[in-house]
C-alpha cells in the first residue's frame, strides 16, 4: 500500500474515531435547549414585558456563563460546539432584542390588560382567585378597550408592520387569558358562577380590538399589491445582521450578484438543451414540451419510484456515499393536499417525500399546471434531494449521529446539502436526455431565482407580484405555482434567508468538497463525514475537518468559493 493510501485510511480511521465522541460541551447544549423549553412554556403571553424581560435576563445568564468556559482546553470538537452555542444565543438574543424593540413601540395597546395580568401569573400556581372581584375587573378591561379604540383611531399606526405587531400584543394575551380561564372555569364553582358571561363579553371585545388594530395604520403604507400576499420586509442592516450569524461573509448585494451570474450560465445550458430538442434559441418553447412530458393520472407514485431506483444506482455504482439499508428501506411516500398545494406546489421531503400531483377536488386548470409543474423530467432531480442521499437521509444520520446539535441547524446545511447534491450529480453525468437536462436546469435557474427576489423583496427593492412576474417570465413557472412559491417565501414560518440558503448552501459545500479532495480525502470519506457530524454552519464543518484554529469571538471568515463548475 502506497504512503498517500495509508494516510488516506489513517484520516478515514481518526475522523470516524473523532466523530463517536461528543464533545463536553454536548450536555450545556442539551441544558440551554431545555432551560429555553421551559420558560417558553411557563411565559406563554409571548408579547409582554414580563417575556421580554425574562429571556433578554435569560439570554444575558447565558452569555456571561460562556465567557467563563475555558476555551483553551476544549478539543476541537468542543471549540466548534463552544462557537456554535455562543453563536446561538446571541442569535436568539438578537432578535428578542428587535422584537422587544418593536413591542415598546406599540405597547400601551395592552393597558386595559394591566390589572388582569396578575391573574395570569397566578394560575400557573392555582392560586383560588376573588372571582367576583375579577369579574368587576373584566368588565372595567371591557369599557377601557372601548376608550382604547376611540384613542388610537385618531393616531393610526405608521406602517401596517406596527399594526400588526400592536394586533399580535392583545392576541397574544387573549391566547393566555383563555389558557387562565378554562383552567379554573368549571372546576372552581364560585369562579364559573361570576365569571362566564364577563369573560365571554371581554373575550369578544379583544377579538375585536385585535381585528381594530391590525387595519389602523397609515395611507401612506402599502400592505398589498394586489395579489393578497402580504411579507414583512426587513431590511438591509437585519440582512446583514442575519447573514453574519449564519456565518456566510457576503453582503445581500454580492449574493445577488452571485445569484445572476448562475442565472445567466442556467439560461445558456438551456438553450444547449433546447437546441438539442429541436427549438433553437428559444428555450422558453422547449420548456414548454417538457412540462407536457407529465404522466397520466394515477401514475405519479410509480413514476416517483422510477426515478429514486434510478438516482440511488446511479449514487452506488459510482460509490460516492453510504446509504444505510435501513435508510433505504424505511422512506415513506405521501400525497399533497390541494390545499397545501396552494402554498407548497412541488415535492416536499424529509422523512417521506410528499408528491404534489391532482386531485378529484381540484379545478381542471389546477389539475393541469400541477401536472406540468411536476412532470418527471422537472422531478429528476427532485426524488433525490427529498430522499437519498438529500432530506430522508439527513434525517436518518442526525437523529442517529450527535443529535443534540439539532438546534444548531440552519437552512444552508439542510437545503445546501441537497441542492449540493444536485450540482455534483448535474457535473457527473446524471442527466442524460436534453429533457432530463431541462429538468434540472429549471430547478437550478429557480434556485437562483429565489435568492434575487427574496433579498430585493426584504431589501424593499420588489413588491410580490414582481416577484411572482419574474418566475413566470425569466423561469417558465405555471402562474399558480409562481404565486404559490411566492406565497411560501413571504408568508410562513419560514425565515428571511432560507430561500436563498438552498444555491448558497449548495455552493458552500461544494466549495468544502474542493478543499478536501485537494487534501487527499476521497468523495465518499467527505460526504459520510459530513452526515455524522450533525447540522451546524457549513463554515464550522469546514473548522472541523479541516482542524482550523477557532476563538471564543469567532466571526465568519471564509469566502468560500462560487465555482460551480468541476
């Protein structure tokens, strides 16, 4: 055996090694995730300074705790946990910091409830209240919300955001007065006799106040433009705020950049394609083929089948990564509602892989553009970033391999790897018919897509239907899917980065792959590595393997590369 063989095995021999040992800092992680449980669930009225207070005091404990640990001694493992822990908490104290900061703006919409709140504190020891006494405090609460409205329509909110924060203040409340309520209600007789009709009037009356508050804001604040999808932009400083805690060293204007330089080299892989199929220049009428290459109805599961049997032998022959048999034989497969369609139009994954295909209930234009929309071509690359090696399998290896650094997950890690995944299989060959390259690339031109409407969206630079309009004209998206992908970005839980995490994630990685590969590792020692050392940042992966000295105060440093190309 060669000396360049020996030290490959050696690496492989002391990085598996190093993988089985959690740090000493596995237990604090595991206590900060269970500390932060437990008050979240004891101070329920999320929107109160009494919260606030709490976790900015919690979060300030926890800080000062850190700076006492003796770095110094930590093994490389416990200098990225440390870096990681640390990173968390000031991630978390940052935005309860722009949260509270946005309350106090709004916080005198909750004066009716000051002489209530006692109440709620109260009940989380049982404590028998003076129901008949409180029920004179309901009814007053009931007249001042009456006085409140009056007040704040001469003073309207400046913009529709402080609207609903001041909207999300009294819900907030009404959420733990219910809570209170229902804990004493029918069990202490005194208290249901007095209490049930002034909770019911109060209860009304703050629904009303709620619904009062959220419309009370300036003419001069556009809400929506017209298509009923309503984001909250956050602007630049929070941007680069957010970008820094999840260590990616670039301005929002960069990445865009970025993003239209992988534009431009998609939309001329796809003339290559479309002229390979007969239509020239114009790749927008051979997308339009493709997106007719979708199968019958009934047909979907098996078709999915198809392409994840494809994927996996296409993954094993060329032995580029471990896939557990148990992983392999433990996947689920699920339908998407129609409903959920609106929101998710394309495949969802994890754990199953979720189909979007038409139902019985769907109208006969749905049924088409989602049939369009996820014809196999358009899932070839999909079944795999949803399944094996992408999602499922993520999944699979995290809650078996350093579990407890679940909470230091972050979208460039779990969407990255997958769409990583898609670059390294678009470079090997993958895809081998013009209308299978054309699947891919649609997918890539979204991804870059998303990051230049997401940024210019919270940058203020597009309103949402710009954004709809670019993925319908510069993508190809059916309409409904466009704005069902717009919706997704602005609408739900997910945070202002994730969109752009998939390509930048995906880029992150392969720039990592590069380094270690130069380093004499093989694919397959770097992609099962990868899977046992647990979600964190890519940049702090890359301090892991590759033993890079790390500080307490450890800021992203690493301008990881945006080659994409072998």
């Amino acid at each position: 055996m060669s000396l360049k063989k020996i030290t490959i095995v050696l690496v492989a021999f002391v990085g598996a090694w190093g993988t089985a040992q959690n740090s000493r800092l596995a237990d604090l992680v595991t206590e900060f995730e269970m500390d932060t449980w437990a008050l979240e669930r004891t101070y329920i009225v999320d929107e109160s300074e009494e919260y606030y207070q709490r976790f900015t005091s919690f979060y300030g404990d926890w800080q000062k705790r850190m700076s006492n640990i003796d770095f110094s001694s930590l093994s490389q493992q416990g200098k990225v946990d440390y870096v990681l822990l640390k990173n968390l908490i000031n991630k978390r104290a940052y935005f309860l910091n722009q949260g509270y900061n946005d309350f106090k703006e709004v916080d005198a919409v909750s004066n009716f409830a000051n002489n209530i709140f006692s109440f709620i504190k109260e009940r989380r020891r049982g404590k028998k209240p003076d129901a008949k006494q409180l029920a004179k405090t309901f009814q007053d609460a009931t007249v001042d919300i009456d006085a409140d409205m009056e007040t704040w329509k001469s003073k309207p909110f400046k913009d529709w955001q402080t609207a609903d924060k001041a909207s999300d203040v009294v819900t907030s409340f009404q959420k733990a007065l219910k809570e209170a309520y229902e804990f004493y209600y029918g069990y202490d007789p005194d208290f249901t006799w007095w209490m049930e009709k002034p909770y019911q009037k109060l209860n009304e009356q703050i629904t009303a106040y709620a619904e009062f508050l959220k419309e009370n804001y300036s003419e001069d604040s556009v809400k929506d433009d017209g298509n009923g999808i309503v984001g909250k932009p956050i602007g630049e400083e929070a941007l680069k705020e957010s970008l820094a805690l999840e260590f990616i060293p670039y301005t929002p204007a960069e990445l865009i950049k970025t993003a239209e330089e992988q534009f431009e080299w998609c939309k001329n892989e796809m003339i290559k394609a479309s002229r390979e199929l007969g239509y020239g220049n114009d790749w927008k009428k051979a997308l339009e083929h493709v997106k007719n290459t979708y199968v019958p109805a009934g047909q979907q599961p098996q078709a999915i089948m198809d392409l994840y049997a494809h994927s996996v032998d296409f993954i094993e022959e060329r032995d580029l990564i471990t896939l557990p048999e148990l992983a392999k034989e433990t996947w689920g497969m699920k339908m998407m509602s129609p409903e959920r369609q609106k929101i998710s139009p394309f495949f969802l994954g994890g754990r199953d892989i979720i189909i979007s295909y038409p139902t019985m209930e769907m109208d006969h234009n749905d049924k088409l553009m989602s049939m369009r929309g996820n014809n196999p071509n358009f899932s070839f690359p999909t079944v795999q970033h949803e399944l094996l090696p992408g999602h499922n399998l993520q999944y699979f290896m995290t809650s078996r391999h350093k579990n407890y650094r679940r909470p230091f997950s972050t979208p460039f890690w779990t969407e990255g790897w997958s769409l990583y995944w898609e670059i390294i299989l678009w470079n090997k060959g993958f895809p081998q018919t013009p209308e299978q390259k054309m699947g891919m690339l649609f997918w890539r031109i979204h991804r870059c897509a998303r990051i230049i409407f997401s940024l210019k969206f919270h940058l203020g630079e597009m309103t949402p239907q710009e954004c709809i309009d670019l993925l319908v004209d510069e993508v190809g998206h059916e309409y409904a899917n466009a704005e069902a992908e717009v919706r997704r970005s602005f609408t739900t839980s997910y945070p202002p980065l994730y969109q752009l995490a998939y390509m930048m994630g995906g880029l992150q990685f392969y720039a990592l792959r590069n380094e270690m590969l130069a380093q004499g590792w093989t694919e397959k020692q770097f992609h099962d590595r990868v899977m046992l050392e647990g979600r964190m940042p890519v940049e702090l992966l890359r301090s892991l393997l590759q033993e890079l000295p790390l500080t307490k105060n450890h800021k992203t440093t690493w301008k990881f590369s945006t080659d994409f190309k072998d």
